[in-house]
C-alpha cells in the first residue's frame, strides 16, 4: 500500500495537517488499512525531505499545514499512469501457511482449508453488506464511490480466494489417490482422507486453459 501517493494525492485538494489527512484517507478507504498519526508524519516529513511537499503556514486552530509541490504533482501522475508491480507479489500468509501445512505431522490439512474458506466466506458476506450500504448512500454521497470501489476489490478477492481454496481441496484429494512407491500414501496427501466430511460441500472441478483437470 503506497501511504505516500495516497497523501499527496489528498494533498492535491489542498492544503491539509497530518490528522485531518489520516481522517481521509480512512474515510475515502473506508478504514481498511488504517493508519495512525506517526505513519502520517513519518510520510510526511519523508515527503518533505524529497521537495514532493512543503510546509504552508497553519490553520487557525495552530496546524502546520502541508502543500504539494511541483515534483509532487509530477511523481503523482507517474504513479497514476503506472501499473501496479506484480512480478514481486507480497507475501500471502495463507499460501505460506498451506505450503508449510502439507505433509506436516499432526496437521490436518483439509481443516485447515475448510476453516479457512468458513472464514473467506463470512467476510465475503460482510462485505456484501457493506456494499449496499455504500450502494443506498451513493446518491447523496459521491465520496461513497470511492469507499465502494475498496469495497468491490475486497468482495473480488474473497471471491477468488475461496475458490482457491476449493481448488487446493480438490488437488490434495486427487493425490490422497495416488500411492507412492511401495505402497505408502503421498506425504504430501497425508493427513487428508479422500472422502469429504459430510458437512462440506463437495469440491468444484477445477479447469485449466485447454479443459483439462488442474
């Protein structure tokens, strides 16, 4: 998350102090990466250090008000007309935590995925309910928008994440089937059973481009 951009484009607006940038930014994000008061300052005094902004005088109430600055503007525009980096992706906790559960001793992998995906699932329907909230305010609200658009990716990737989690459910079936040599059952597989409980949902086939089964 780019705290940085995120400031100087409230910045762009206008003057403001660090407190009232931390209240819109959680207003315009609808507090979901909340920042506290020293993030704002560190970035700021940050900022200020690289000519992106500089201090311009106070409110009444004694704030020490900050204005973005040509270079700020123009490192505002490049972050705007340049995509997001994905080749380096921030670590996922639950991909580690499904990577380092396979083959585990004592660690049932399948629960872990099944309490995560009851998880995924409530936290979608949260967020759906946020949604048309955000939806009924809209109207009246344009800043709603953008609060809504946070919205949006969070239910997307909830979406895509159990999913994922049907998928990873449906692999590890497959290779519970798959004896190793010998005999012996696929470490990989071990800890699962082939059969699901019976008050799971049976696993969505899984496609790969092509058709075939992943």
């Amino acid at each position: 998350m780019s705290i940085r951009h995120g400031l100087l484009a409230l910045l762009e607006r206008g003057p403001r102090y660090g407190s009232q940038l931390r209240t819109e930014f959680e207003s315009r994000t609808g507090a979901t990466w909340p920042l506290n008061v020293g993030q704002v300052y560190t970035t700021l005094s940050r900022l200020e250090r690289d000519g992106m902004i500089a201090q311009d005088g106070e409110d009444r109430a004694g704030h020490v008000l900050y204005a973005i600055t040509d270079a700020g503007r123009a490192e505002l525009k490049s972050w705007f007309r340049t995509p997001v980096d994905r080749t380096s992706p921030p670590r996922d906790e639950l991909a580690i935590k499904l990577a380092m559960a396979v083959g585990a001793p004592g660690v049932d992998i399948r629960e872990v995925i099944q309490s995560q995906r009851r998880h995924t699932i409530q936290a979608m329907q949260d967020y759906t309910r946020l949604k048309a909230q955000a939806l009924e305010a809209v109207p009246a609200d344009r800043h709603e928008v953008a609060w809504l658009l946070v919205l949006e990716q969070l239910i997307f990737q909830t979406e895509a994440e159990a999913r994922w989690l049907d998928h990873c459910e449906a692999r590890l079936i497959r290779l519970a089937l798959l004896p190793e040599p010998g005999g012996r059952p696929s470490d990989t597989a071990r800890g699962t059973s082939p059969a699901a409980p019976s008050d799971a949902a049976p696993p969505a086939p899984v496609d790969v481009p092509g058709g075939a089964p992943a």
